[in-house]
C-alpha cells in the first residue's frame, strides 16, 4: 500500500472519531491525596469533589489505611470502623 493511501485512511479515520466524540467529561477532586492524623488539627480533614457535567454523578468513598514497606510496596487495609464519613 502506497504512504498516500496509508495516509488518507489515517487521516479519514481521525477525522471520523473526532467528529463522533463526545465533550470529554471530568470531575474535579481536591486535594487528591491527604494524610489523616489520630488526633490534632490533622485529625479531619474536607475533601472537594465537583462535577463538571450537568448529568449527577454517583461517589463512592472507601477510606484506606496505607502502609508502604522497605521496598516501597504499598498495603492498603480498610478502616471501615475507625473513620466517619
């Protein structure tokens, strides 16, 4: 197949996604990682989620104890009983 012909389709085939997709949708977090203290001011903390699209959107928020080893490797464990959300 010539480079013309290999170009054309890649082109064409651009041009159709663009033109069949959708706005791009996101939602905005603040801030996106936090660490929470036992006690003190960083005992509780607020944590901002905005919609940017006019459809509602449904959260889950599961909070996680994370413990990262020597080697850098991360445990998560769930802390469904120590934390009110």
């Amino acid at each position: 197949m010539s480079k013309f012909i290999k170009a054309a389709i890649a082109g064409l085939t651009a041009a159709a996604c663009l033109a069949s997709s959708e706005p791009s949708v996101a939602h905005e977090v603040q801030p996106m990682i936090t660490t929470v203290t036992p006690s003190g001011s960083g005992a509780n903390f607020r944590l901002m989620i905005r919609n940017t699209d006019a459809m509602p959107i449904t959260l889950e928020i599961s909070p996680y104890r994370v413990a990262v080893n020597d080697a850098g490797v991360a445990t998560r464990t769930a802390e469904d009983a120590d934390v009110i959300l």
